[in-house]
C-alpha cells in the first residue's frame, strides 16, 4: 500500500496497521512535507537521511514483518519554472539517496510537464534534463519509475499534465530508461482498456499501482472528456468519473491480474487510495484500504 493517503500518521504506525491488516510491502511517500494535495506525505526524512535512519527504519519494517517496494516523489521533471524543477530535481536525488540505503530497487516520479510548451516540444526538452535523473539513479542501483497518471489537475484546462499518459508516451518514456509504475485507473478514464497495454509494456512493467475508477457517461455528455471548466477551488474535480478503491470501480482486477501473471509480472502490487467515498477521516482511509485488501487478495498467489 502507498503510505501517502495517511499523511498524519508515523511509517511505524502505518506498519503496524498494514501488517495486522494482511499488506506485505509499503510504498513509501517521501515528498518534503505534508502539502497541499490530498497524495502528498512525508513518511521518511530523505533529504536529511543518515545511515542511522535507515537502520532504524529497517528495524521498524523487520518488526512488523514488511518491505519497502519503491519510495514515491511524484512531482513535476518539466516544470516551466527553472528554479521549481531544480528543486524537484533535487529532493528526488536525495530520494534515491535514500533508497539506495536502504536497498530499496526503485523510486517512482512524474515525467511532468511545461504547460508553455507543446507535447513534441516537452519531448524534445525531456530528451535534454531526464537522462540524468535516470544516469543518478542507475549509478546508485535505483531505477526509477514512472506513473501513467495524466495529473490534469496540474493543466488549467485539464489536459494531461504529466506526459507518460498513454502507451505511445511509453515508448519515449522507457527509451530513455525509466520503468513504469502502471495504474489502470489512469487508463480507464481516458478510453484505453487497461488490460490491453500489459504485454506490450511487459519488461517494463517495475511496479503496478492497484486504483479503482467510477465513471459517470451522463455527467460527461455534459462536460465533455476534458470536464468542467468551472472547476472551484479543485483542480481535480472534473466532474464526471472519481477515483475508487480497488473493487468500488469499473476496472477488472481479476482480468488485469490474471495479464499480469501472464506477463510474467513479479513485482509489487500496491494500493494506492484515493477515494472520496473512503476518504475525510482515519477511520473512513482505513476502511477503504481494507475493502482493498479484501478485493485483491483473494487474486494473488502467495509466495511459497
């Protein structure tokens, strides 16, 4: 499970809780601070990380029985503002620092984007900044990768903010060297079946983020693919499809596991909630990670 829809809470808290509930590894949010977005946490401090913090995280992690899949910074790589990027660029070093220590394979990021410029033109300046990042990583033993969110939110008019977006994005994506962190809600909402882009992605497949969606056709006809213009003070309310947990959406997880096995998949499944059903208060989260847990378990051959 990704530790970031409990931002008020310890990593050792969110241990206990995940292993008492039946999850074997956590994805852990690393941003610099709580901020403003409801997927932001600081659950390990990695801009300042010692040898003695990743001992004792490790203790923490032994004694509940976990893993750390990946370390999760998603920001923006291709943000116009120079000095915003540098300092992206930045934190997500010191995240692979971090992982590096820990023995932790991978840390996942946005591609991003510059919403100045058009989707060929952020291409060409991602073939200039983005090879680094994953030279960084690479020389430490980290691979990062990268989701499919679109982060329309991030667009003023809700085009897609981050460019990893669709398998033809991918292409360019994983041709410079990074993995993906494939989520089919993503995938869903924009009309691209989700089960479909798993073998063609297979060897870069990394990690998978397990995120429902519940459509709305009625309310699209009304506001059209791109959603409400008017959105308020959300950026993310596009008015007709939200998020769900795993098992409260239109996604197929036996179907989207059953492609994964077949794909040879053999990394970390891992819940990522935002669900506003399930969501506002502690009780509420954790009731939305364990219908999760209920949904997917049962899907997942357990390790011998």
């Amino acid at each position: 499970m990704l530790t970031a829809c409990l931002p008020g809470w310890s990593l050792e808290r969110i241990a206990a809780f995940a292993a008492e509930q039946g999850y074997e590894r956590l994805e852990v949010a690393v941003w610099p601070d709580t901020g403003s977005r409801d997927f932001e946490a600081a659950h390990l401090p990695v801009a300042t990380f010692t040898e003695s913090d990743a001992a004792a995280t490790r203790e923490v992690l032994d004694r509940y029985g976990l893993e750390i899949s990946a370390l999760a910074y998603y920001e923006n790589n291709l943000h116009h503002d120079t000095d915003h990027r540098a300092a992206v660029k930045e934190h997500l070093f010191h995240a692979v620092d971090a992982a590096a220590m820990l023995g932790v394979p991978s840390v996942g990021t946005f591609v991003g984007r510059d919403n100045t410029l058009s989707v060929r033109e952020n291409m060409a300046l991602g073939d200039r900044v983005l090879p680094e990042l994953v030279e960084y990583a690479g020389e430490r033993g980290v691979r990062l990768i990268v989701e499919n969110c679109v982060m329309e939110g991030w667009h003023p008019d809700g085009y897609p903010g981050n460019l990893a977006y669709s398998p033809e994005l991918w292409h360019w994506v994983t041709g410079l060297g990074f993995g993906l962190n494939w989520d089919p809600s993503h995938l869903t909402w924009i009309g691209i079946d989700p089960v479909e882009t798993i073998l063609p992605f297979a060897e870069h497949i990394v990690h998978a983020q397990a995120k429902d969606v519940e459509l709305f056709p009625r309310k699209r006809d009304e506001y059209g693919f791109f959603g409400k213009v008017d959105k308020g003070d959300d950026p993310w309310d596009m008015g007709w499809w939200r998020f769900r947990v795993p098992g409260r959406g239109v996604v197929d997880w036996p179907h989207v596991v059953d492609r994964l096995y077949e794909a040879g998949f053999t990394g970390t499944l891992s819940v990522e909630h935002e669900d506003p059903l399930w969501g506002g208060t502690d009780d509420k989260v954790l009731e939305g990670l364990r219908i999760a847990h209920r949904t997917l378990r049962p899907l997942i051959a357990r390790e011998s």
